[in-house]
C-alpha cells in the first residue's frame, strides 16, 4: 500500500487530501480497537 501511494499521488495530486483522511480515519479505528 505504501509503495502505491506515491503513484497515486502523482497521478492525482488533488486526492492527496482524501487519502490522508482516509489514512488518519483507518488509524483512529485501529486505535480504538487496540485501546477496547
């Protein structure tokens, strides 16, 4: 996934926004579960 991202970003350099809230939103789920 990591590897993809720079593609990605440079192909969609706008959608770099929704990715990093993407990203920040994954992470806070996967906090709360290992906080639970």
């Amino acid at each position: 996934m990591l590897a993809i991202m720079p593609m990605i970003l440079a192909i969609k350099p706008q959608f770099r926004e929704n990715l990093n809230f993407l990203i920040k939103k994954f992470l806070k789920n996967t906090n709360k579960k290992e906080t639970k």
